[in-house]
C-alpha cells in the first residue's frame, strides 16, 4: 500500500517542486517525507513493567507468594530500585533462598534504597565489628527492621547481653520484638530481673522456640510468671527453673491445670502429677495426645509403675517412634533368644544411640539374623 502510495503521489510532487516559485516557499517533498517516516515506522510503545512476573523469574518467589507480595509494591515501573538491591545483597553474599524468604516477607525492601539505607546500615554493623558475612546472615533475619529502625543501636545493646552474634542471630529469629523494646523501661528491668533469678539472657534463648520473649515481656507479666512457676514447686535455685520459667509465661493457669489434671486420669496421683512437673516441666509443652500415647506404653508395654515413671519423668519426654518402641522391640528380641534380661527403663532409654547399639545390637547381629537391619529401619537414629 505504501509503495502504491509513493507511485501515485510522488510524481505530481516532485514536477511541482521542479516548478517551485523559490527556496523560501512551502516543499510539498518535504511534508511527503514527513508523512511516510511516520507511517511507516510507528512507534512501539515498551512491555510495562510487571512486577508479579519479576517476583518470581528473578527474585524466585512461588507465584502464589509472588501474587500477595506484588500487591505492596505495585507502584513500581521499572526494575531499576529491585535490581539495584537484589545486587547489592548478591554482594554482601546473601543466599538466594534467604532473598526469596526476605522478599515474600518484606516486599517493600525492594523499594530501598541502597545509597541512602541499605549500605549506611551494613557499615553501621560493620562497624560494630560485625563481618560482613555475619551482616548478611542478619539481614534476612531483619526483614523490614534492617530498613526501618536503628539497628545498630540495637545490636550494640543485644550483643553484649546474648554474648555472642549466634545467640543474638537466634533470638531474633523467635523474637522479633527485640528490635522495637525499650530498652529503659523493658529490656534492662527484665535483664536484671533474670539476673535475680540466676540467670542470663543467653541462659533463656534456645529452651524453646518461644523462651526469647521472656526479654520484651512486659517487666510486671515476668514477675508473675516467675511466682507461678514457684508455686508448682519449682524453686529459682532449681536446675528445671529455667525451662519452666521459659515456658508457663506463655500458658493459662488454666492450661498448667488441665495438662496436671491429665497426668491424674492416666495414674499418676497428685502428688506424683506435681513431681512430674517439678522434674520436666516441658511436659506441660508437650501435647495432651502424645502425653497419652508415651505414658500407655510405658505402663501396658514396657511394665513400668507410675511411681517409677514419676521418679523418673525424663521418660515422658522421649519420642515413641524413635527411641522408646524400638529399643523396647530390641530388648524384647533379645530376652527371647536369652541373651540379655534387661527391660526398657531409665537406664536403656537414656543411653544415647551409639553407646546403645554397641552394647545391645552389634554383639548379638551374628546370633540373630537381621537384628540390626530390623532396629535400624525401625527408628530414626537419635
């Protein structure tokens, strides 16, 4: 179309313009061209943006999570910011897994700036004698604290306190809080409250997945935790304070009750019930259907008296599947060849795994064919 329109037009033009009053009239020639450049070579306006498909091809987020986090930072038009951080914690040797986490958890942090955020921050921590490769473990840690709050300041008053960057790395992950506490009217009562208690901050992190949060309880719920534990029989001075202390802040009387009540319907009498408690208080964590289930079998299956159990409560705590049925299956197979009259109890339960197949399965696997083939792909080693 366009070549027939030059074969049509362009003559009478140019024998016109050969007739052209002057230099200085209007050029039909001149406006031809104008004419022809744009159509024919329109204009192609560029692929917007999408900011749910960068999510996922390059930051390697699911499209499920690449969905709801485009939906905060749908503002961008360009992946100009993104690729700007995405590099520099590239350089700072962040892995891409922790990125995708990072992302999907903060997706405005794509929207920081690295001149004016991000790098002040990294030389802040550097600073205080962080390594960059520990930077980059805390980053993704951070998440939006890294960007928004003092975070050297915070790292100069936990550091000392956790003692070292792996307990303070630690109790970040369970407790966020700890980037938002006020340190006067917080932090420092609860610290020295610990310290009465005889203990320390990094004493407390790692019992639980919750223990963390003693620290940025407020002071007057910590205290009352404190007498709570005290009143099931657990005194400051016990080496089971600890776990308890980190433990009944975050349960109901109630709870503490009801987990005391079900340890009395399975055969344990009061006063046993509380001596459990006192001697692993983690029970209280465990679960209503797991407490059942562990002290069943060791009453119906392996023979143990609730006296013995209460005594010993440690018992409760092991896993069934891993540690309790298996050894009890091996013993068993033992008494019944006659090499060996000893039954699960304390002392066969505890014994860690190496110590255990030692002394009971690798003297006997000649005498009984598959002794260890069976024990091993009955458990998970512990």
């Amino acid at each position: 179309m366009i070549r027939q329109l030059r074969k049509r037009i362009a003559p009478p033009l140019l024998h016109s313009v050969s007739r052209a009053p002057g230099p200085h009239a209007s050029s039909p020639l001149a406006s031809l061209r104008s004419y022809l450049s744009t159509t024919t070579a329109p204009t192609i306006s560029p692929r917007p943006f999408a900011v749910e498909d960068y999510l996922v091809a390059t930051c390697g987020l699911s499209p499920a999570l690449a969905l709801k986090a485009s939906r905060k930072i749908s503002h961008l038009k360009s992946p100009s910011k993104p690729d700007a951080v995405l590099a520099f914690l590239a350089g700072l040797g962040v892995p891409r897994a922790d990125v995708a986490k990072l992302v999907a958890a903060d997706p405005q942090f794509l929207c920081a700036s690295v001149e004016r955020t991000l790098a002040p921050r990294v030389a802040e921590l550097c600073d205080l004698g962080l390594s960059r490769s520990e930077v980059a473990r805390i980053i993704p840690v951070a998440l939006y604290s890294f960007r928004r709050c003092a975070i050297g300041r915070t790292v100069s008053f936990w550091l000392p306190v956790f003692g070292s960057f792996d307990k303070l790395l630690q109790g970040i992950k369970n407790n966020a809080g700890i980037f938002s506490v006020d340190f006067e009217s917080v932090a420092k009562p609860n610290l020295d409250f610990l310290q009465q208690c005889g203990l320390s901050a990094c004493e407390v992190v790692g019992v639980n997945k919750y223990s963390s949060r003693v620290l940025t309880m407020k002071p007057e719920l910590l205290r009352e935790a404190a007498e709570r534990v005290e009143e099931l029989g657990i005194k400051r001075n016990s080496p089971t304070f600890r776990h308890a202390f980190c433990l009944v802040p975050f349960m109901s009387q109630e709870h503490v009750a009801k987990k005391i009540g079900l340890l009395k319907k399975l055969g344990f009498s009061q006063h046993q019930a509380l001596e459990i408690v006192r001697k692993a208080p983690l029970v209280l964590g465990s679960t209503e259907d797991r407490i059942r289930k562990v002290v069943d079998f060791l009453m119906k299956d392996a023979g143990l008296e609730a006296h013995y159990i209460a005594q010993r409560p440690v018992l409760i705590m092991y896993s069934l599947e891993r540690r309790l049925l298996p050894r009890h299956r091996l013993l068993s197979a033992l008494r019944a060849k006659g090499f060996c009259n000893l039954e699960l109890n304390s002392y066969t339960v505890a014994m860690v795994e190496k110590t255990f197949v030692q002394k009971f399965v690798t003297p006997y696997k000649d005498n009984i064919p598959g002794l260890a083939e069976d024990y091993t792909s009955s458990h998970i080693p512990v």
